[in-house]
C-alpha cells in the first residue's frame, strides 16, 4: 500500500472514530471538515477603526523617499493587513493639522484617508461617509511626511461601519457581500448600530469595524456583549 494511500484510509478511520465519540456524547459531529465549533454562533470580534490612511507605493515614496518601504509595526486582526511604524501629519482647509496619523500597509493601488467625524471638524473638511476605495468625488487634504509633503486631490472619507467575514460566516447569518446588518451593544450606554456593510472574502476573519466616534457613543470599552443581526 502507498503512503498516499496509508495516509487517507488513516484520516478516514480518525474521521470515523471521532463521529462515533461525539455521537455517545450527544455531540453533532463536524461536518465538510469544519472544526468542533463550527456549529455553534461565531464569535464576533469588534474593533475600532482610529484614524488613518492608506497610501500607493508613489506617495509613500514622495513623503519617506523613493524606494522607501513600509515597516510593520504590528499585525492587525486580518492576517494581510498592518498598523506600520510610519505616520504622516494631515492637514485640512483651515490649517489645522493632526500630527502622527498611523498608515496602514501593504501599499494599495488608491491612497486614503480615514478619519472619524469629530477629526473631521477640527480639520475643516466636510467628510462623506463611504466604502473603503469610493473615493471619488471625495475632498482632499495635505499629508506631511520626513521627506516630503503631498496634496492628495481625492480621498478623505469617513469609512462606513462594516463587517468582514468569510463564506462560512456569511452562510449562519443568511447574508451575502453588500448586504446589511444591525449590531446591538449591551453595555452601560447600550445601542444598535444599523446598516453595517457586508464585506465577504474567502480569507477573511470575521470582524466589526466601526470607527472612535461610534465606539465611544455606544461605550464599547465596557460592553458585556455585541449580538450581529441581519437588517
């Protein structure tokens, strides 16, 4: 017998055994592969989204110097995606400035800014809220850098409140890419977000981004618990 052969009668006898010792114990055994939990809710992660920006190869090389590369400072709740040791000042209509804006990496084919309302104000620029990479028509601002300053024309938003997940999600809420979803916060102020975006992936965690202002109105810190349903 050959070792592929070996190993696959191994992993179906391991299969078997296991749905006998979950059936004695009265557990559903896992099904398509899925691990031991897949059955029960999924656990939902809330993060919130501070201000930031995102930025094309070309202008992280205008305002740190050509060839300079983004340093990974620590890696965010989807494994594709990191908060980078470099920050850039942004600067709105009026003057003001907010110094230390984190950028977020890999590079993106469209630079971005996000900030939330109340960022907005102090700056002077009258943010709509939009999806991440809907830029058009969208006010601009001045980013600052080490090396360089850069007048972006395009691409200040205040990011709608969204929810990653891959299919597996998508398929216990009955929701599919671009649908909508409410989120109740049980906590001391206790609120239910509405129209949260679905954004589906197959490489995608599931995952909650609301942004400072939401986060604080809602007093996520101290919540006991967030419950996702589907508008």
């Amino acid at each position: 017998m050959s070792a592929t052969a070996t190993a696959t009668t191994r992993d179906q006898i391991e299969s078997l055994v296991r749905s006998i010792i979950l059936k004695s114990m009265g557990a559903p055994a896992p099904a398509n592969g899925a691990g031991a939990g897949a059955a029960g809710p999924p656990k939902v992660i809330v993060n919130i989204s501070a201000r930031h920006c995102h930025l094309t190869q070309d202008d992280v090389d205008v305002l740190f110097g050509k060839g300079h590369q983004l340093t990974p400072m620590k890696r965010l709740y989807q494994d594709t995606d990191f908060a980078a040791e470099e920050t850039v000042a942004v600067v709105g209509p009026r003057q003001r400035m907010i110094p230390g804006v984190r950028i977020l990496g890999p590079c993106r084919k469209f630079s971005q800014v996000e900030l939330a309302f109340t960022d907005a104000i102090s700056l002077g620029i009258d943010v709509p809220v939009r999806l991440s990479g809907d830029v058009e028509g969208t006010p601009g601002c001045l980013l600052i850098g080490p090396k360089g300053s850069l007048v972006m024309p395009k691409g200040v938003i205040r990011a709608e409140r969204h929810v990653h997940m891959g299919p597996r999600d998508a398929e216990y809420y009955g929701v599919k890419h671009l649908d909508r979803m409410n989120m109740r916060v049980e906590s001391p102020c206790p609120s239910t977000l509405e129209g949260l975006l679905v954004r589906t992936h197959p490489d995608w965690k599931l995952e909650v981004h609301i942004d400072t202002d939401e986060a604080n109105a809602c007093d996520l810190t101290h919540a006991a618990d967030v419950i996702l349903s589907k508008a």
